[in-house]
C-alpha cells in the first residue's frame, strides 16, 4: 500500500486536493496552520463569490464539510511542518506537534497573504478609517452588518474603489496582475448600489482586467446599477476634514480631478505567502523572482515544483481565482498519486 500524500493548506486548492486523492481512495493527511479549514475564502470572511454567485461560506464551507466527513483525509489544525527529508515515495515529516509522519508525496496549497495597504500610505489606508480593502467590504456584506463608514456608522452617499492597490505597481515591487480583483470590485460596487440605492459609487481605473466571460460583469455594473468608472492615475487621498478627497489625474482627458467621497475602498491584491521562505527551505523547493513557489514544467506533468515528489497548486504559485486553485489542486493530485502508482508498479 503506498503511504499517505501530505497537503500543506486547507483552501480551496488543498481541500480539492484532498478530495481528489479521497474519491480515488488514496489516503492524505492535510495540514493546516490555522485553526479552521476553507483558506482566504473562509479565514476572510468574502461574501459572494465571482462567478458563481454563491456565498463563501456555502460554496467553500461545502468542500471543508466534504473533507472532514473523509475517512481517506486525516487532518491536523493549528499546525505546521517543519522537518521534509527523503525521496518520492518515501518522505518523512516533523509537524510543530511533535509528531513525524510518512508520505509518499507532498503538496504545498499553503496559498497568498493579502496585500497590506499600508505599504501604500499616501492612499490613506490606516491613517483614515472611512479607507478600507475589499476584504473589510467582503465582511461588512457576509456578517450582515452592511456597507457603513467604520467612522461614525453612517451610510455612505459616495464610495470610491481603488483598483490595483498592491498590483501592478513596480515601484513597491508588485508587478503582477491579481486577476480577480477588478471582477472582484465591479460586484461589490453593484452590491453597494443593491444596498444603498442613492450612493454613488466610483471604480478608479488603470485598465479594467475583466477577463473572459467576467466582462459581464463590468457592462451590468454600468448598465444595470450605474457605477461610475474613471481612468485615472490616483496621487492621493486626503481628507478635509470631513470628507475624504481622492487626487488624481484622468487620463483619458489629462486633467487633474479632485473628488469627496465618505468612503474609499482599496482593491487589494494578493501577495506571496510572507512565509514562502520558511516553506521553501522546510521542503527544499526553490521560489520564483517574485517569491512564490516555482513550478516546474507544466506541460508535462502539471504542479511539478524544483523537487521531485513535492507539488504545488493554486495560489501558492501566484495570483490565481478559486477556480483555478481548485482545478491545480486536483491536478497535483493526479500528478502525485501517479508518482506513486508507478513506483508501486516498478517495486511490485
Ligand atoms: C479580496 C479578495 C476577494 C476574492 N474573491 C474571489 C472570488 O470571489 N472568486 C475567486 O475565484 N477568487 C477570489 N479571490 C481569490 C481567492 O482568494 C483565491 O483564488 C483562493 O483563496 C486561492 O486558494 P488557495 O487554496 O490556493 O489559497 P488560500 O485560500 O490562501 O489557502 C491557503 C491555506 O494554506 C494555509 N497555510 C498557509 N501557510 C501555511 C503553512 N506554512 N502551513 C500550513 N498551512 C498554511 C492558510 O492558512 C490557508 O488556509 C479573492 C481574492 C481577494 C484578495
Ligand atoms: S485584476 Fe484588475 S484590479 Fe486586480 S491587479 Fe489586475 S488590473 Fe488591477
């Protein structure tokens, strides 16, 4: 029988995995260093998903129920792993409960960390409190409580989103694109305007990135719920005391505008894990330039990383939407519990 394959992250991508390994009745044991399963998703709090529509805590909290109601998944929370030695097929593992473990194969889900706006200052994120992220939106809407200034409470009548906080911006070295975050703002605007039907809401944009079949959703923000959309190049927010300012320049008709608004959301992206360091050097895996893990070849055999027998899958790798984290994580799978079958075979 061949030995458990070990998954490091229980988001979308490590619960697919997982899943995965389950249904073709490959045991694995999922490690998670936070004390409940579902990653961004659930830890955050997002409200309704793109594109599917559905909250959060249904659409992920389905696959955490599916995995820990598995008996092929034995999984540890509040836990971490800090010793990786051997060869395909025949690894062993030290988690920070003192435990050691053996495994076949392993698969790093250990995902992204959200952008932390206050590497951008002089947009006003923790210096004004009505300036806040797409995440702290996201929570506002999934826990009921509504869209209101963390200020004082009140409704706001004027909200801009800020897209690309934390992306595409080489001078705080973040150059990539998060793909989802322009789908991401265009539904919270609309779910602004569902709410607060007499706020206006602005989105500030360098180019509007929604890709695929998404494009719906920035023509039904317009159309349908009348979001306002401005390409700009944004110097700074402000506040006059009473009103926060955003400064900028269009440049569509090169000129500066000033606009008050009572709220300001940053649509932030999605950075590496600030712990890929310690992941790369516990599981001997080189990183990419940017500092997710690298992957290796894709064409081949997707999910490979620089060594043989660990895989890696969703956004791990980098920007990547739940979809495509849940597609990489069963792939891996596949790619690990192919390794195994064939060693299987050759020893047999
Ligand atoms: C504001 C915002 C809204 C978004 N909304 C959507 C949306 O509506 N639709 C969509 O498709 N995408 C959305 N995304 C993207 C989505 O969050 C990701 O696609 C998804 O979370 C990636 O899943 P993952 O499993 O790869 O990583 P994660 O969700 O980051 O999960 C990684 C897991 O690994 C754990 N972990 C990390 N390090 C370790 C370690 N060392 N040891 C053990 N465990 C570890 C973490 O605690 C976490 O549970 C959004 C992103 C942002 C920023
Ligand atoms: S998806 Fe849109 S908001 Fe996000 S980084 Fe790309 S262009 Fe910017």
């Amino acid at each position: 029988m061949t030995k458990p394959i070990l998954i490091v992250g229980g988001g979308p991508a490590g619960l697919a995995a997982a899943h995965a390994l389950a249904s073709i009745g490959q045991r694995s044991l999922l490690v998670e260093k936070e004390p409940r399963l579902g990653g961004a998703p659930i830890l955050s709090g997002y409200a309704k998903l793109v594109p599917s529509g559905e909250w959060a805590k249904d659409a992920i909290g389905g696959m955490v129920k599916r995995v820990e109601q598995s008996s092929s998944i034995a999984l540890k929370r509040n836990c971490r792993v800090e010793q990786f030695n051997g060869e395909p097929g025949n690894f062993t593992a030290r988690l920070s409960d003192g435990s050691t473990l053996e495994a076949g194969a392993a698969i790093l889900t250990t995902g992204f960390t959200h952008f932390d706006s206050v590497n951008k200052p002089e947009w006003g994120f923790g210096t004004f409190p009505d300036v806040v992220t797409t995440t702290q939106v996201e929570q506002m809407i999934s826990t009921g409580k509504g869209i209101r200034c963390p200020s004082d409470g009140r409704k706001p009548q004027r909200v801009a989103i800020l897209l690309c906080v934390g992306s595409r911006d080489r001078q705080i070295g973040r150059e990539w694109c998060s793909k989802i975050c322009c789908t991401v703002s265009c539904n919270i605007a609309m779910e602004i305007r569902e709410e607060l039907p007499d706020c206006h809401v602005y989105i500030y944009y360098m180019d509007i990135r929604t890709y695929g079949l998404n494009e719906a959703y920035y023509w039904r923000s317009q159309e349908e719920f009348k979001v306002k959309y401005i390409k700009a190049r944004i110097a700074e927010v402000t506040s006059d005391g009473h009103k926060l300012i955003v400064k900028g320049e269009d440049t569509l008709v090169k000129r500066p505008i000033t606009i008050p608004f009572d709220m300001v959301v940053h649509a932030i992206g999605m950075d590496p894990n600030v712990e890929n360091k310690s992941i790369a050097a516990v599981f001997g895996v080189q990183l990419q330039e940017h500092g997710h893990i690298g992957k290796g070849n894709s064409y081949g055999s997707l999910g490979e990383t620089s060594r043989p027998g660990v895989f890696v899958a969703g956004a791990a790798t980098g920007p990547e939407t739940i979809d495509d984290s849940i597609a990489q994580g069963k792939a891996a799978a596949m790619a690990a519990f192919a390794l195994l079958s064939q060693r299987t075979a050759v020893a047999a």
